[in-house]
DNA sequence: ATTTTAATGTAAGAAAACATAACATGTTGT
DNA sequence: ACAACATGTTATGTTTTCTTACATTAAAAT
C-alpha cells in the first residue's frame, strides 16, 4: 500500500483543479502570458472536455518560477532549456500511470474517509480535504 | 508576524479557488445538489465578478461532510441545525479581516518567497505553492 | 540608426461553462 | 393518497475561455 502514499502525493499537485481566471490572480500574470507560456512548453495543463485550460498546484509553481527567471533576465529559450535539462522524474515512469481520472479522485476521497481527523478547534469535521495539499 | 501563520492557514482553506465542475468531480455531487444546499445556507461560496460560483477548500469538507449526513439519514434541516449548533470560531472574528483579496493572495505568494525550498528528488523549483494546502 | 525578434497587449467571434427559474419526478412520512 | 423533501431536467441568458490575427514595446542584432 505503500504506492498510494506516492500517488496521492503525486496527484494531489498534480491534479487539475484550477481555471486560468484563479492562475492568473494566483500569479499576477495575465491570460495572454500563461497562454504563451504554454505555447512555448513551458508549462502543459490539462484540458476539459470543452478545451478549457485545467491548471494543477505544479502548473502554479512552474509559473511562478518562470516569472522569476524572467525577472532574472532569462528568456524563454533559456528557461525551456533549463527545464529539459532537468533529470527526468525517473519514478513517474515507473508508476502505475493506467489510472483515470475519476479512479484517481476516489482514491482522494477515499484516503480522505479512512484518515479519520479527530476533531477541531472550531467544529468536528469528518472530513478535510485540504490534508491533501501541502 | 504570528498572524500571519494564522493567516496563511485561513487563508488557503478559506480561498475561493475552485470552479462548480471540479467541485462536482471532487464531491460526486451534481450541480444541483451544491446549488440546492447553499440554497438553504449550508454553505456559502463566493463569487466571482460575473456571480459564477468559487468554493474554497473547506466548501469542498463541507460538501463532503453534507453527503455523510445525509447518508447516514439526517435531512437538510437537521445538518443545518448541526452547523448553527456548533461554536462559531471564537478567533475568527479577532483575527484581521479587513485585507482584500489581492492583499491575501500577495501574502500568500510573499511567503512562498521567503520559504525557499532547497531541493527535491526530482528538480529543483524555486517556489512551491502546494506547501500552502495541507 | 534601422531592423528583427521576443514578449505582451488587444480585439473579434465562437463555444463552453455557469447562472437562474420553472416544472417534473421519485421517495418518505403521515 | 397526499404533502414535503431532495433531486432531475429543460429553457434561456450571461460570463468565461478559447483561437486567431494584428498591434505595440523593448531589447538585440545588423
């Protein structure tokens, strides 16, 4: 059972959760830049069926990172260099990846059913999401 | 600057970050049913600028929560009797309110600055959002 | 000093996602 | 059988997001 640790690791920053309109007021960049950024692969967030943009936690962090570099006088060739120079995550191609999305949020909620949280300042919640992001 | 540890906690399970369809995905609840709850005041998400719903971290327990009672029995009225029932967090209302949106985000990614992260197996991100959601 | 190029701004038109409201349906308790 | 509750469904309008194309601005190259 060890592997589930992993993956909802992997997945709770992984999963696409956030529409462009909250990435933007997130980073402070506009549509048009996160959209170029993606043009450029530097980023690759996911798709709704209707072709909007998803963006997971790990997207946030990228596009805060690329608007670093720029600061830091990078260019876009340079950063995109960067990154594919970066060692390849050797385990993600190890891990089971044959999951669907639906398979994956019931493993989320179902992590979340048996963690029990004992109880809490302000109510008695059985439930938290949030111990999945950290 | 102990607030704002307080703060930051509230702050990414209390902000509106997600859009009804991945609440829906999350929650296995249809769009109706979340309507149908914050009709009668079991939850309260914000709203966007165009009054498109965005529910934060802990609207999504709450939502959780909601489908347990409700599995177990109990009927709208009664889990709304439960929440009023339950101590209104005392700190809340101590705390700082009056910080607007941007403000609250901008401390949220100062933070993530100042909280460099030295490495990790399988890159090496300056910034990491994710640390904000536990 | 021009001219390219890179990054971003802006506008138009179409489609997706979401809103409210009204009516329909299935269950449960009386 | 009826009433109330929870949810489904459909219609219609608005907001958000999409792609594409052209404009602008600043830095780099010529």
């Amino acid at each position: 059972m060890k592997w589930v640790k992993l993956m909802t690791n992997r997945v709770r920053r992984t999963m696409p959760l956030l529409p462009i309109s909250i990435v933007m007021q997130l980073t402070e960049l506009t549509a048009r830049q996160i959209r170029y950024y993606e043009e450029h692969e530097l980023i690759n967030p996911a798709r709704t069926e209707g072709n909007k943009r998803m963006f997971s936690l790990n997207d946030v962090d990228t596009l805060l990172e690329i608007k670093e570099y720029l600061d830091q006088g990078l260019n876009i060739a340079g950063i995109k260099k960067l990154y594919d120079t970066k060692e390849i995550p050797k385990n993600e191609k190890a891990e089971p990846k044959n999951l669907s999305d639906a398979e994956l949020r019931k493993l989320l909620r179902e992590e979340l059913k048996h963690q029990a949280r004992p109880f809490e300042k302000g109510g008695f919640r059985q439930s938290d999401l949030t111990r999945f992001f950290k």
